[in-house]
C-alpha cells in the first residue's frame, strides 16, 4: 500500500531553477496526482556536485549542511534528477563520515531521498499519468540514475501508460552522453564527441522526440542536436508524464516552433 | 617510458582526428563490450564471483606482509630464487644482473605490463642484450618502436595494412609478392620469425598474472601460446610481478581466473594458463633451470591502508576501459602513460604522481560503467573523485576553475543572493534567447558552444514563477 498523503519536499535542482521551470511544475502536478502533499522548501539552491566533483569536499560539505536544514521533516524529498538525487541519497552522507552528529542526520535524509519517477512508480505506486501524446519517443537512461539509483524500468512502466506513445529503444540507452557536469566544459573535444555519438543513435531510432529524467544530459542533447539542424526534439520525461508539453516548446526550442 | 599525461588534452585531440584509430576503436569498443555481456550472462554465479574475488583479495591486502612471505618461502622450497625490489630501479638492475649472469645476448619476452611500467626493454638494450617481445601485438609495437594502446590488446589501434608495412620494412628477405590479405598471413609470417627467437634465447621474462602463497606458484595468462614458449626453452626464467599479485591459495586464484577471462576477452577461460612452481625438477623433460621471481613495489606499498587501496584488487583485465567511454573516444595513447583508461586513471596518479598524471581522473564523466563491470568491484569514479580532492587540497586545479567554483559555492550558500543571481540570469539569458530558444555562441562558453548549441532558459526561475503561483493561489 502506498503512503496516504505523505509530505514530500522537491528538491527543485539547479537546472531546473534556473533553464526549465516547467519541469518543476511537471513534478509538482505528477507527486499531486500521485497523492502527496508537496512543499518546495525556500532555503534550497544546489545538491552540491559542481564542488563535490571537483574535489572541493569543503563547500560540497557546507552546502550540504544547508540542505539538511532545509530538508529535514519531511516524509520524502524528491528531485527530478537522477544525478541531484544521487548526490544527496549515496554521496552526501559521506561528507559527514568522520561527524557523529551530522552522520545520522546525513543517512536519514538520504533514506528520503528519491528521484521523481522511481518515486512515483517505487513508493507511491502510481498506475496511471495525465499526460497524453502521440508519436514515437526514445529514452536516454542518464547515467547517475540508472548506476547509482538503479532506475530503468520506472520510466519505461509509466510512459507505457499513455496512449498513442510509442517508445523506440536507442540501440545503447546505457552509454553516457558526454555531460559530465564541468567535464562537458573540461573537455568538451571529447564531450562533442561522446554526445555526437548519442545524438547519431538517436537520431537513428526514429523517434520524433528524445526523453530523459535528468536535465544535464538533455541540455548537452538538445543542443547537439539544434547544432546538427536535427528535427528531434528534447524534454523531460516528466513534462510529458505530467501533459505540460503543450505549456513550453521542446529543450532549445524557440515559442514559435 | 616517457610520460605524456600532463599533455592529455592535446594528445585527445589528435585521437579524435585520427580516422583510422576511430574506426579501430569502434570495432574494439563493440567487440569487448558484448563478448563481456554475453560471457557474464552465461555464468549464473558470476556476481556472486565478483563478491568472493573481492573479499579474497582485500583479505590478502589486509595481510600482505604474511602472504607475501609465505609466498617467497614457497618459491625457494621449490628451488627457485626471490629478489624483493623497492624500485624500477631495483627491478632493472635485478634482472640486468640474473641476464649477465646467464651470460645471456637474447631475451624473449612475454606480454607484461609491468615491464613497460619499468622501462625494461631499453634498460636491457643499453648493456647490450636484445630484448624480444613474442606476444604477437607487442611484437608489432616492438617492430614500431611504439607504446601499447591497451593493456590486454596492445596494438588492436592498428590495421592490416600498418602490420604488412612493419614487417616488410624490419623481416629483410620477405619476397615482395608474399600477400597480407588476412590475419592469418600475419600470423603465418610472426610465427616463423619468433620460432628461431625462441629457440636461440638464453632466459625468458614474464609477468604473473597470480602469486600463489600456498605452493609458490607464479600463473601467467596467454591466448598464444607464447608465454610457455618463453619461459620453458631458455635455461632462465625470471617472472616480474608486483607485490599486490599474491592470492593465499590456488582455489583463490581459480576464483580469479574465472573471472579474468570473462571479463577482459569474454572467454570462460583463456587459452593457455600456466603455473610455474621452481625450476626443473630431476626427470621433469623441459622447463628452465634457474627461476627467478623478481617482485616489485614500485609505490604499491604506500597506496596500502589509504583510500586508494581498493585499486590494488585489479587483476588487470581492461574491462573498465572496454567500457569507457573517454577511452572509447580517444584511445590509449592519449593517457600518456603504461595504464590507460579509468585504472589507469586512478593509478597513473599514484606511481607517477598527480601533478604529471592530474588530467586522468579529471577526464570522466563519472558514469559508473566500469565500476559496474570491475570484476573486483573496484569504486573507480570514487577513487577518481579522491584524485581530484588530492589537486585540490594541493592547489593543482586550474586557477580559473578554483575561482569560478569559490564563486559559485559562495553564492549557492546564500539562499537570497542565489535567488537573485539566478533570477537575473535566467531574466538575461531568457531575453537574449527568446528568438531562437537557443545559442550558437556566448561569451565565456565556448566550452559548450564549440560541438553544442546553448539552450536559452525560459526566462523566469522555478522560484520566481513558484512564489508567483503561491500569491495567486492565497489571493
């Protein structure tokens, strides 16, 4: 049995804050659908991996000390990331391995932690969606997800709900798009040709749209594939889930189409 | 060997362009890759393996020092001799000095990753004594005087056409319409010349892929049939193997080698496994007269009781650079040194230090795949990650990288100033892109805008919209 309407906190993520609010409505309207009380905690900016990744474990850890302020309470905390909700369910307890105080806290909070479409079919078991669309769509398992979290079957169960949407395996789903975090910028010869490889499998699959859970990989594919005058589009599997495509164009989309 | 990390970026760039090392690392990529799956998925208890193999090996770290001595003890009850070296150092002038003795002009070699972490070869040329690396691929590097690109298939970065070009221009006496239409041609014509190197060297060196404490054991790995031929025909065979090689029993080592073979070729087993325990014996009719086990440290012993202890687990199967992606898009050769790919990652750092080797484990997208195809369940991406703090902490990372992120962490612990920096640039960025939805350029990201385009932002944040929609909703 599900939990009857636990209180869960979003934890909105950077990207979406900041390129795609829709997303975070999308979240809000599936956890609603899906019987939860939702609240968005004011005190929240970033789960911390900019730092946490390039080795600056001091504001990964300071950041984090916010984070479990802000989240604490709270029956779960949902991101629409499988990267954000990595970072803070299996990286960020270890940031206070050596605290006796703060440990405990860490390792609650990441009990609660979930992405939001494992959450959704995992916890909350949610059988059917708004959304409603129809074509043929692929999916891109980003990576933090589908390693860290274990994340495959959920989104494929709930987008087998919709009517009218057909969804065409990409022949590798599993292989990174070249995002990376800063790597992308790092390195970005290699990064341009890691998510060229993506976008050619993509493309391939002949699907009309690419869906993925997290934002990082769909910024780095959606711009690849406007870079390569591609017809494909990019959003959020929760966009669709949520049937908020129709409120805001495809990832690097202009309003005018 | 000359170490090339530090020049990561550039020799990156120059794999890329390179059609022909593209073209061999796609048909490598999708062999490896679906020869591991199919080999994995054929053997039920092959996680349950992985978990055994793990244990086995961090219980024998946890106690090196006793295995490692029961393991010498062996040897010389079975009559052959261990030289303990500290160094590459050590390492050469130990061997230099077994070959002298031997009085020995010829070597044959087996493939041994730890001979080209030593420099060996060149040690030995420079007295005189002529190397011959008889494992096919090594052989051809040999001939090219280049480095391995891979450390289970050295020279897989090549084509049939660089094969026919090495051995027309070093086998003097090749008929000029003898034809290389095929692999077999190439094997046809190694195998004659490695034949008459076999039979003429005075001692044969290999590596260990196993230590065995129990019996004194030393276990090599081939598919060709090479390395018997190395260490059975000359009168020496010396073995060159790193200390983190040892396992207690020759059951652990079992457990290791089923797994080996899976995970690097995705064989059940590779063609030949060879366990040499001492010398000939009376009424044994081949085997050398003298053994030798040459055992090094070179560094192996300080990543011991440290965060990087886990990488002395690997058993050296390629399996975490069969599945990377970075490696997959550049090669080998770009990481500039012995070990390429995520091991090389995090162990290029530890021998020859972070500020030669910083660019390796900075150069991943922290995927996880080869975490998740380790057959030793070795965290490489953690291991990674622990690099970049080591940089860090030492002031190694860029300047401008260091400035961007105490900038960026300065603003993100300030929930308010947050709130309006993002609001300010996703007000900003949303206005300049509201034509196009995107950009082709932008000052300061031409990291990004190089291969991709820029999604423009919607233009309000979550934030600012969300308070919106609460005001409404209360009104």
């Amino acid at each position: 049995m599900p939990p009857s309407r636990p209180r869960v906190a979003l934890f909105v993520t950077c990207l979406v804050d900041l390129f795609r609010p829709t997303v975070g409505f999308a979240a809000i309207r599936l956890l609603e659908a899906a019987g939860c009380q939702v609240e968005v905690p004011r005190a929240q900016t970033c789960c911390g991996q900019p730092a946490y990744n390039s080795g600056d474990r001091e504001s990964a850890r300071e950041l984090a000390l916010g984070i479990l302020e802000s989240f604490a309470g709270y029956d779960y905390v949902v991101a629409p990331s499988g990267s954000c909700a990595g970072m803070l369910k299996v990286h960020l307890p270890t940031l206070f391995e050596q605290d006796p105080n703060l440990r405990p806290r860490a390792e609650a909070l990441a009990d609660r932690v979930y992405e939001l479409v494992s959450f959704l079919t995992d916890v909350m078991e949610l059988k059917t969606v708004p959304g409603r669309f129809q074509g043929t769509v692929t999916y891109h398992d980003s990576c933090s997800g589908l390693r860290e979290l274990k994340i495959k079957a959920q989104p494929r169960a709930l987008l087998a709900q919709i009517p009218g949407l057909t969804l065409q395996e990409l022949a590798e789903p599993e292989l990174c798009c070249g995002f990376g975090g800063t790597f992308c910028v790092k390195y970005p010869e290699i990064s341009t040709r890691m998510v060229a490889d993506k976008v050619k499998d993509i493309r391939e699959t002949g699907a009309s749209l690419v869906l993925a859970g997290d934002l990082g990989c769909l910024l780095n594919i959606a711009g690849r594939l406007k870079r390569e005058a591609s017809p494909v589009t990019a959003r959020h599997v929760a966009e669709v889930l949520a049937g908020m495509d129709g409120q805001v164009p495809p990832i690097g989309e202009s309003r005018d189409g | 060997m000359l170490v090339t990390s530090p020049a990561f970026k550039e020799n990156a760039s120059h794999a890329l362009a390179d059609a022909a090392l593209q073209k061999a690392l796609a048909r490598a990529r999708t062999h490896f890759q679906r020869r591991r799956a199919d080999a994995a998925a054929g053997l039920p208890e092959f996680e349950d393996l992985r978990a055994r193999a793990r244990e086995i090996k961090d219980h024998t770290l946890a106690h090196l020092d006793f295995y490692l001595e029961r393991y010498a003890e062996n040897v010389e009850r079975a009559g052959g001799f261990v030289h303990w070296c500290r160094t590459a150092e050590d390492a050469r002038a130990a061997i230099l000095e077994i070959c002298e003795r031997a009085g020995a002009r010829t070597v044959t070699k087996g493939k041994s990753m730890l001979t080209e972490e030593i420099g060996l070869n060149e040690h030995l040329e420079r007295h005189g004594i002529t190397p011959v690396e008889t494992d096919l691929g090594e052989y051809i590097l040999q001939l090219r005087d280049e480095p391995p690109s891979h450390i289970i298939a050295p020279a897989y970065h090549l084509n049939l056409d660089d094969w026919e070009k090495s051995f027309r221009e070093h086998h003097t006496g090749l008929p000029p319409e003898r034809a290389f239409h095929e692999r077999r041609d190439i094997l046809t014509e190694a195998r004659k010349v490695l034949r008459e190197r076999f039979l003429a060297a005075d001692v044969g060196i290999t590596g260990a892929n196993f230590l065995i404490a129990e019996t004194g054991s030393s276990v090599i790995v081939t598919n060709e049939g090479n390395g018997d031929l190395t260490q059975t025909l000359p009168h020496v065979h010396i073995a060159l193997a790193s200390i983190e090689k040892v396992v207690p029993t020759l059951e652990d080592a079992f457990c290791l080698l089923r797994l080996l073979a899976r995970s690097a070729t995705g064989q059940d087993f590779s063609v030949y496994t060879t366990f040499s325990t001492g010398p000939r014996r009376p009424g044994d009719l081949d085997g050398p007269e003298e053994y030798h086990v040459v055992l090094l440290d070179n560094g192996r012993s300080a990543m011991l009781g440290g965060e990087f202890q886990p990488m002395l687990r690997c058993i050296r199967c390629a399996a975490c650079m069969n599945h990377c992606p970075v490696y997959g898009a550049v090669g080998g050769h770009a990481y500039g040194w012995v070990y390429p790919g995520p091991m090389g990652a995090v162990l290029t750092p530890s021998l020859v230090g972070v500020d030669q080797a910083g660019h390796l484990p900075n150069a991943s997208t922290f995927c996880g795949r080869c975490e998740a195809v380790c057959p030793m369940q070795i965290p490489l991406p953690q291991m990674m990650r622990h690099w970049r703090e080591r940089e860090f902490e030492r002031h190694l990372t860029p300047a401008t990288v260091r400035t961007g992120l105490g900038l960026w962490a300065y603003v993100a612990r300030r929930p308010t100033l947050y709130r309006w920096a993002t609001r300010a640039a996703a007000a900003t960025l949303g206005w300049l892109g509201r034509k196009r939805g995107r950009f082709a350029s932008l000052p300061f990201a031409g990291g990004w805008t190089g291969g991709r385009d820029l999604p423009a932002p919607e233009g309000e944040t979550f934030f600012a919209r969300y308070a919106k929609t609460q005001r409404q909703g209360k009104a």
